[in-house]
C-alpha cells in the first residue's frame, strides 16, 4: 500500500513518501532477482568499476562510507561480491562474483522492466517535469 501525501502540507514529507512509493514499486519488480533496487544500483556501479575500493565506490554512488559499508555486507554475505584485497593492503577491491553477474544481469532486467512501468503509469512527460522538478531541488 502506498504511503499517502495527501494528508500534509509539509513539502519534505511528501518528497520523503513518494521517494519511499517508488522505491517500494521498483524492489516489488525486481523481488524475484533476489536484491533491492539499492542493492542492484550497488552490483551495477561495481560492475562497471571492477576493483574499485569502498572509497571510489562512494564517490561513484555519492553514499557516505558507513553507510556503503553497511550495504555491502549483505552482498558480500549472499556471495554476490567480493574483496580482492591484496595482501597487506589497506583498501578494498570490490568485485563481483560470478552469482553476482548473474543476479546483476537478471536484476537488471528487471529493473528495465520497472522503468518502463514507471514512465507507462505516470506519464512519460509528468516523468520529464518530475525530473526538472527534482533538478532544482538539488539547488537547495
């Protein structure tokens, strides 16, 4: 059930709900891949930054370190990445497994698919003026 925006005047609340709205949409779709679109997002910039460290990573994903850190246990759990660290090396080298391809490439998609149900429910040009909208917000 989606969180309703209707009830508040409070313009961040209603960002922060609808946020929420379409993160739920996309994880329900890509359910089946095993991963959340989070998740995906993670395995798709390691893919395409093979051996980069926690550090490069958080740039690419603009996530602070903790928190990537945090995000990538669960990966690292499921078998779906790995640290080829050297040894004696300070930084990681992240990189992915081969179940990790494979769930990448199937997430992916998925994810495909929730992108054109997204732009098909809401319109692709209220998606463009969402899009300009959301734009500005970053001026803040």
């Amino acid at each position: 059930m989606s969180k309703r925006i209707d009830n508040t005047s409070c313009h961040c609340l209603k960002i922060r709900r609808s946020a929420e709205n379409v993160i739920r949409f996309y994880d329900d779709i890509l359910a089946t891949s095993g991963v959340t679109v989070r998740q995906y997002s993670l395995l798709y910039q390691i893919s395409a930054h093979e051996g980069c460290s926690v550090r490069e990573l958080s740039e690419f994903t603009e996530l602070d370190r903790s928190t990537l850190a945090r995000s990538l246990k669960p990966l690292m759990s499921c078998g779906l990445i790995e640290d080829k660290k050297e040894a004696g090396a300070r930084n990681s080298r992240l990189s992915m497994t081969d179940k990790g391809r494979r769930v990448c490439e199937e997430a992916g998609k998925l994810w495909e698919y929730a992108q054109s149900q997204y732009e098909s429910r809401i319109g692709i040009e209220q998606v463009r003026i969402l899009e300009n909208a959301l734009e500005k917000l970053q001026e803040l």
